[in-house]
C-alpha cells in the first residue's frame, strides 16, 4: 500500500489563503489505512477548517482516489457542491491527486498529504500504526535470488552481492538497532539449501526499468 502522513494543519490552512470555501476529498484504501484520508480524517478537518471560518461544501472518500473512473462517478454525483467550492483539498497519495486533477480540471487542487514510500502494514490499532518499506517499485526485481527478501530497499546501501564490512554482531553500520538484511538472506537460503545462490553475482541494477513516467495495459 501506498503510505501518507498528512502535513501540519497550518500549511494546510495557508494554502487556503484567500479562499472562502473548499471540498474535501479522501481516499477509503491506502490514506483511510494511514488515518490521513478516511471518513473520520476528513470529518476532523471539515470541523478544524469550520473553525477557522472555512466553508466546507462538502467531502467524499473515494474507493480507491487513484481511479479516475471512480473520480469521474463522484464528481458527476456531487457536482454541485464541488462546483460551489473555490478550491478541493486532497486527502490521498499523490496518485490520488493527480487524479483528481485530471477530472476536475476546473478547480485548483491542493494535496494535504506527502506521499512517503510503499509499504508494508506492521502494525494496526486506535493508538498506532506502523508501516516498513520493503520494496522500492525498482521494476527490475531480484528476490527469486534473495529468498524473497528485498536488499535493494532494506540495505541502506542497495547491495546486491552480500554485506558490506560494516556489520557488526550482525547489525547494520548504518544503523545499530537494524539487523543487517544480508544475514537474514543468508539464513533463509541456508534454510533450503540454497546458500550456493550468494555465489552467483548479480550485476548492477537497469535503472532504466524504473524511467518516469510510465504506462502498463494488459489485454
């Protein structure tokens, strides 16, 4: 999943300067996951901006905001409020966003959230949420050689053949609470017999394969 923090409400509240009201507009996937984007985020904010003399013409959290399809259903059915606001607020990824942007072209859009990484869900409860990246969308992917374990992202370094010399009673250098990735890999290939593919060299990453913008269609 795509993972957010959503900024200060002080720069959220500038970047409405000059304007009187704003429509609001989430995300039920990945931000309602974050608690940046969800029916309860956005409530909070309509209530927050309220205060601060905003008009709130109203909100809506698409499902998911990346969809433009979606987009274009929400924006047919509350056309009206969205019509009455001088600006929309986004409470998605920039995905998301852009997205809106694309359909609603006719409103200036501002994003609420900063996008940080994709990410795994560590941890989920009312009092807190944890996510770790563990892959970086590098389009060239090698865990079939790693035992489904990704150093490109999880070495601070990107190795791609084995620890580096900085590993100390198996922890990383560059961060003495990390175990280091290369040791873990080490361990799962050990366990199916499979310590010969630390042998193999893997040669440097096609960054090519990673070029933005890009565009899949499947037929």
């Amino acid at each position: 999943m795509i993972i957010t923090r959503q900024k200060p409400f002080q720069e959220i509240l500038e970047a409405t300067k000059g304007k009187k009201s704003v429509f609001l507009v989430g995300c039920a996937l990945c931000a309602t996951t974050c608690k940046t984007g969800g029916a309860d985020q956005l409530e909070e904010m309509k209530e927050a901006l309220i205060k601060k003399s905003k008009k709130v013409t109203g909100w809506v959290v698409p499902d998911p905001a990346c969809n433009l399809l979606e987009i274009k259903r929400l924006y047919r059915k509350n056309k009206t409020e969205i019509d009455k606001a001088d600006m929309i607020i986004s409470f998605s990824c920039g995905g998301g966003t852009q997205a809106i942007v694309e359909i609603i072209g006719s409103k200036e859009v501002f994003s609420a959230n900063d996008t940080l990484f994709q990410g795994e869900i560590t941890k989920v409860s009312p009092k807190e949420s944890k996510f770790d990246q563990k892959c970086s969308l590098c389009g060239e992917c090698i865990l079939i050689s790693t035992a489904g374990i990704c150093p490109v992202t999880r070495c601070p370094k990107s190795l791609l053949n084995g620890p580096c010399g900085g590993v100390k009673n198996g922890k990383c250098e560059i961060d003495e609470e990390m175990e280091c990735v290369w040791l873990t890999i080490y361990e799962r290939l050990k366990k199916f017999g499979r310590i010969d593919d630390m042998k193999k060299k893997k040669s440097p990453k096609d960054h090519s394969k990673n070029r933005s913008p890009q565009s899949l269609t499947l037929k």
